[in-house]
C-alpha cells in the first residue's frame, strides 16, 4: 500500500501544510483518512477529486474532518452529473455535524456521503481490513490500525498517552504519530502527545519506523520534537510534510 500525506499541520492549517488528511491507496483502492481544513486542495495534486472510494474520519475537530463540507461542492454539483455516495466511517453524529457547517438550515447530505457509525473493531474497507480504537482524546476519537498484503500502517489520530494507541500500532511498519506538545511543558491532560511519548509509544509498540504528525508550526520547536522522540525511540524517526510519499 501507498501513504501520501496530504495535510499534517496540528489544530489550524500551517504556513506550508492543510491540515489533517492522508490518502492511502492499494490494488486502485483509494481511501481518505481525516480531511482537515484545507485538504481538499492538496487532494486534487494526487487524485482525481471523484476517485475516492471510502473516507474515515477519525474524529469530528474541525481541523480533522471540515473539507468533508466543501467536498459536498464537488461531488454534488459536477460538471458530468452528480457523483455516487462515498461511504464515511465516523462517529455517530458526523451526518449532523457536517450538514451544520454546510448550509444553514442543515440540508441532508445522503446523496453524497453514506455514513457508518464508527465503534472499536475490526471490518474490511475494499482491500484494507482496518481496526479501529477509541483513544485519549477530549470526544469520541478513533486511532486506525490498516493491513494490507502483509504490511500494516498504524496511525494515533489525537491522542494522549494510552493503551489501545499501543495495541493498534503494535509491530506496524509505519507508525504515522501525533506529536503537538513540547516535553517538559505544562501540557493540558488528556489532550495530545510529546515528541517524547511519541517515542515511547513507538518503543513499546515495537514499530519499524515512527512518522510524526500533527506539529503545530506556529506553536512549538520541531527540532525539539524531534530530539525527544529520537531519545525515546532507537529506530528511525521522520517529521512528515505535505506530499511526502510512503510504500510499504
Ligand atoms: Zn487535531
Ligand atoms: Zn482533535
């Protein structure tokens, strides 16, 4: 399978970077994980914009799933006829929440999305079986387990430090980590990961290589990130960026 990453900024889109959205591909499959503010732009540099074929949306924070609205744009009102419904793996209310941001008077948006209630298990999406968790974040938030041909791409979501985050990147050859805060900061609980317990995570998950994501530029030092995650992690570490491509 294929990762490209779309969009990795942390919270708000970066000066170089939409946020939260990866395409992970295998066998012509394309699946959209996350499409956070200002993905749908980077979308169309490596997909036809109506050849996707699923979406999993990890959690309903703005910077995880609000091209979701826009792209209604795109499927609904295409040049050659309204486009099928795309399936939408979410937590349960994400039909309202996306008909809200949508348009005022909260019109249904069935005719472009089918939606599928997201709960911890494991279920096939085309040729991907994908396990899902709940993680340590402030609403109902997913971490994502996808195998494919023997090869297993694991990614946190928004999480703090907890158990299921380690059971779904468990021996991943791809481990795509949030990092948002500094280590030795007066971080909020129950909110994000360090650079430091994204390393800790990796090591404990016995992962083969540690992608982190979801860095708030504006907010903190990637080379401390960086730095801490190396202490904490002896494989080798990478800090993803828009368009950056990945087989396994
Ligand atoms: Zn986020
Ligand atoms: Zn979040």
């Amino acid at each position: 399978m294929r990762l490209t990453v779309l969009g990795c900024a942390g919270s708000f889109p970066g000066p170089e970077s939409a946020c939260s959205a990866y395409l992970v591909e295998a066998e012509g499959f394309r699946l959209l994980i996350d499409f956070g503010s200002g993905s749908l732009s980077a979308l169309q540099r490596y997909s036809d914009l109506n050849k996707i074929d699923a979406i999993i949306l990890t959690h309903l924070h703005c910077d995880h799933m609000l091209d979701a609205c826009t792209y209604i744009v795109v499927r609904r009102y295409d040049p050659s006829g309204p486009q099928p419904p795309v399936p939408v793996y979410a937590p349960l209310g994400a039909a309202e929440r996306i008909s809200a941001a949508y348009s005022q008077d909260n019109e249904p948006v069935d005719d472009v999305y089918t939606f599928y209630g997201l709960q911890p298990g494991t279920f096939p999406i085309g040729p991907f079986t994908i396990t899902v968790d709940r993680v340590n974040h402030p609403i109902e938030t997913y971490g994502v387990r996808i195998e494919q041909g023997g090869r297993v791409l694991a990614y946190s979501s928004d999480t703090a430090p907890c158990e299921p985050l380690l059971r779904l990147a468990a021996g991943a050859d791809l481990f795509l980590c949030e990092a948002s805060y500094l280590d030795g900061a007066d971080n909020p609980p129950g909110l994000h990961l360090t650079g430091g317990e994204a390393g800790e995570a990796a090591t404990k998950a016995d992962v083969g290589k540690l992608l982190l994501t979801h860095l708030v530029p504006a907010w903190v030092s990637e080379a401390s990130i960086v730095d801490a995650a190396v202490a904490a992690f002896a494989g080798p570490v990478e800090v993803v960026r828009p368009g950056a491509r990945y087989d396994l």
